[in-house]
C-alpha cells in the first residue's frame, strides 16, 4: 500500500524557501482623495465618500456639483476600502442607478496618472482617488475621518 | 455709460455664474437581451411548446444633463416578440434638482413602486432572465410609467442610515391578462393583454437603508380610479420590500396587495436569492405566488385559472458584470398567467386538456451599457 509522503524535491524547495533572506514586506500604499486645489473642502468622511460615490449624494459636502473620477490601477482596492463593495458589485450598482433616471453620473476613468491630475486641476467639482505617493502638488489631498494618508490609522489603505 | 456699466457687470456675474456650473453633458446607455424559452404546455414568459428564438429586446437610454441643477431623461424600448416589434418610451421627463434631498420629476417619469419597476427590463441587475410575474407580470399593477408630476430625495440621517422617498400625481396605464376573467365571465375571449388607465391617482414610496451594507428596507403605496365614465371604482395598491445585496449573495422579497373597490383584488408575493460559486457562476432561486380574485366571477368552471404558483431555478454565467449569460427551469402551477392562445382557452378547457402545470426552460443572454 502506498502512503502519501513527502519527497525530496518538496524538501529541497522548503529548505531553499526557509534559508533564503526575508522578502521585504510590501504594505499595501494609502489611496488619496484629492480634489480641485481651490476646493474649500480640507476633509471628508468615509460615509460622505460613500454616498458620492453610490451617487446617492450629487453634490460634495461644500455645495459643488461632483464629478467622480477613478483610477484603474486602485479602484478595486479604493471601493472595497471606502465602500466595502467589489468592483463587480459596484458597477452592477451603477448600472441600476443609471437606468432608474437618476440624476448621478457613474465615475469617470481617466487613463494616465497624468491625465487624472490634471483633470482633478482644471475642473472645480472634481473627486478622485489615486496612490498617495502619485498625488503630487497639482491637486489637493483630503483627510479621511481626520486622518491624512501619512497616518497609520488612515482608512484606506 | 451707466446703462453700459451695468450690462457689462450683468455679463460678469452670469460669467461667473456659468463657470461655477458644470458644463452640460450627454450621457448615452443602453440595455437589451435575448431569450429562448420552451415549455411542455402553455405559453409562459418567453416560452411555447414549439419554442420560441424570437424574443429580443434592447433600449436606448439618454440623458442630457444641461447644468448642475437641470437634466433631461428618455428611454426609448423595443421589443420584438411573436407578434411582431413594439416600441415604446419608457420615460421622458425633465429633473430639476433643488438639493439632493429635493428633486422635481415632469413627464413620463418610471413608477417608483417596489424594488423593480425601474428598472423593468435591465436584466444585468437581477438573476433571472424575467422579473417575478405575481408581481411584475401582466397583472394590472405597476406600470411602467406615470405621466405626471413628482418629487423624490434622499436624505441621509448618519452612521449608514438612509432615507429615500418619491410621491407622485398623475395618470398611469396597466395591462392585465384578462383572458381568465373573459372565460370565467363567460363573454368572448377577444384579447389576451387588455390595458386600463387610471387617473387621479397619488402613490408614495419610502425606502430605508440600514447600517448593515447592502440591507434596505421599504414600501410604496398609489390609489386612483378607474374604469369608464359612469362605472368607475378606486383602485389601490400597496406594497413592502426588503433587499440586501452583498458581493456573493443577493436577497430579495416583495409582497404586494391590490384592492379594486367592488371589483375585487389580489396578492402577490415572491421571495428570490441568488448567491455567487466564484466571480462569475451564480446560482439563483425564486418563489412566487398570486391568488386574484373577482367579484362576481366564480373559479368553480376552473379553478387555476385565477391562480399562479411558481418555483424556479436558474444557473447564470457571467463574462463581465455587464454582460450575462442565464439559464432558467420554471415550475408553474396554475393557469392566471401561463395558458394556451387566448383564443384556444375556451376550446381546451371545454375539451378537458387545460394543463394547469407549465414546465418552462428559458436560456438566454442580457447585457448592458
């Protein structure tokens, strides 16, 4: 009868995984929200990010019409983060509001890191979401809950 | 000089104004399917014993959103069935934003009733290839649209709590298979969809979001009149809902009842999950059941006709979440909505071959944009 064993190819790969030196542990990069530099707004909750972006809110805490603006590269880890939501889960719930008359707009993908700095730049009722580290100067980044990017407790990560 | 002073500063403060508004912006979207359906008797939803290629559908939605505060919105549906293609407006109507707690809707505007109304034929926001029939079918309650007046908000309270409200004025056009009530009336079977209008009527819904994701609670209300100058009755309807939509597992339940004064009524009710194997197999199953009745009209001749029970399961496939391949096995018991031609009711209940149990398989495909 033959038992389930362990050979030594399987060894050899476990022993060279446990000698090799420790990969350096990639924490996972804060997402900014930023918005138009002249934008009154220096902060945002998790729950008014929500509501703008389930389009149930239309307009941004200070009065200004929103435009919601995504980025590709961290939109599945920004609404699971700030919605709780995957990003399946939210276009399907996009594709309903759209189609009940809604007034709300579902986000914009803007292509190039570039190109959404500056659209966030030139258009006042902007919001996107994009690494903190690629915010740059162009455009203003909002606390969430209070807490800036740079902070160990903030919120999207 | 003083005329042109102010002219000039006229200009500057709607200058001004206008670059504080966003620019007006065109949306287009779209939605459509196709199903084949196939039963072992009776027709049903998209299925005939012989079976059925030819329904397809698809929609044209367009919104043009002219500032921050003024949008227009129309929806254009063709459909294309054993009788041909229709085409109908889903909606056209103007929105006026005051707030977002406080919008003004003019036109022919989606009835805000239940979970589905409005959004009736987008088939990538529901598991099955067709809406529950106890409650959305062709059973004189919801429309697709009232021509009216309405104001509708949502209003949040904090810590995930929600509240969206809709009250209307106007007019609204049912259709109803009546077929069953002609033969138990005992007149002519002349047409199987028959359609009413009723006017003067108010109806409301309120739906709550609660601080569990995904989870909202609510129930909408209208009351009109209807029926012919001389004979006309109030007709109302009330209705409750819960839905709580999570990534892998949907859950949705929904009852309604319906009172035609002096004519009689009905209920509904329907209870639908669907829950997702991976990203994109998902299993859905549904029950429903309708029981109407008639005042004056006895089932005694056939009982099923004035009853619908139904099971169904589905098994859908989806490539993305806008485009989703389904497949459906529906049992029926009762004859309110699944039958033969209406013109061949009488003649097979009078020959003793009216099934009352409809088997039904739909395959099909539903996307959007």
């Amino acid at each position: 009868m033959k038992t389930p064993g362990v050979g030594f190819g399987t060894l050899g790969i476990a022993l060279a995984l446990a000698l090799a030196p420790p990969l350096p542990v990639q924490a996972q990069e804060a997402i900014a929200v930023v918005v138009h530099p002249d934008n009154p707004l220096t902060t945002i909750s998790r729950e008014e990010l929500r509501r703008l972006y389930l389009g149930t809110s239309t307009i941004l805490p200070k009065g200004e019409s929103v435009l919601l603006l995504e980025s590709a590269t961290v939109r599945e880890r920004f609404y699971a983060a700030a919605l709780g939501m995957s990003l399946a889960r939210f276009k399907r719930h996009w594709i309903g509001v759209v189609f009940s008359g809604g007034s709300g707009t579902p986000p914009k993908e803007v292509g190039g890191l570039d190109d959404l700095r500056h659209f966030v730049a030139t258009h006042r009722g902007a919001i996107a979401f994009l690494g903190a580290a690629e915010a740059g100067g162009t455009v203003k980044v909002l606390a969430v809950d209070g807490l800036r990017p740079d902070d160990p407790r903030y919120p999207l990560k | 000089m003083k005329l042109c002073c102010f002219i000039t500063a006229m200009l500057g403060i709607a200058a001004s104004a206008q670059a504080q508004e966003p620019a007006p912006r065109l949306d287009l979207h779209g939605f459509g399917g196709w199903a084949y359906g196939k039963t072992n008797a009776n027709n049903y939803l998209s299925g005939g014993p012989q079976g059925t290629y030819r329904r397809g559908s698809f929609a044209l939605n367009l919104s043009a959103h002219l500032n921050g505060k003024l949008s227009i919105i129309g929806q254009t549906f063709w459909e294309q069935g054993e009788d041909g293609t229709s085409t109908e407006i889903d909606y056209a109507f103007a929105e006026w934003k005051f707030s977002d707690a406080l919008k003004l809707r003019v036109g022919k505007v989606k009835q805000p009733f239940g979970i589905y109304t409005e959004v009736f034929d987008v088939g990538t926001v529901r598991p099955f290839l067709s809406l529950p029939q106890s409650i959305y079918g062709p059973v004189g309650t919801i429309a697709v649209g009232y021509q009216g007046i309405g104001l509708r908000g949502t209003r949040p309270f904090g810590r995930g709590w929600t509240l969206a409200y809709d009250v209307y004025a106007g007019g609204i056009q049912l259709e109803e298979y009546v077929a069953p009530f002609q033969y138990l009336r005992g007149d002519t079977i002349d047409v199987g969809l028959a359609s009413e209008s009723t006017r003067d009527l108010v109806g409301t819904r309120l739906v709550l979001s609660l601080p569990v994701e995904g989870l909202s609670v609510g129930g909408s209300a209208y009351s009109g009149i209807e029926g012919d100058p001389g004979a006309t009755f109030r007709h109302s309807v009330i209705g409750a809902q819960v839905e709580y939509l999570a990534d892998r597992l949907w859950l949705r339940a929904e009852y309604l009842h319906e009172n035609k004064t002096g004519e009689g009524g009905g209920d509904g009710v329907y209870g639908e999950t669907a829950y997702f194997l991976t990203r994109q197999w998902q299993l859905a199953a549904r029950y429903e059941q309708l029981v109407t009745t008639r005042t004056g009209i006895g089932s005694s001749a056939a009982p099923s006709l004035l009853k619908h029970h139904e099971f169904a399961v589905g098994l859908n496939f989806w490539v993305a979440p806008e485009f989703v391949l389904k497949a459906s096995y529906h049992g029926v018991t009762g004859n309110r909505l699944a039958g033969p031609d209406p013109d061949e009711l009488s003649a097979t209940i009078a020959a003793g071959t009216l099934n009352d149990r409809t088997r039904l398989i739909q395959l099909g495909a539903q996307f959007s944009f």
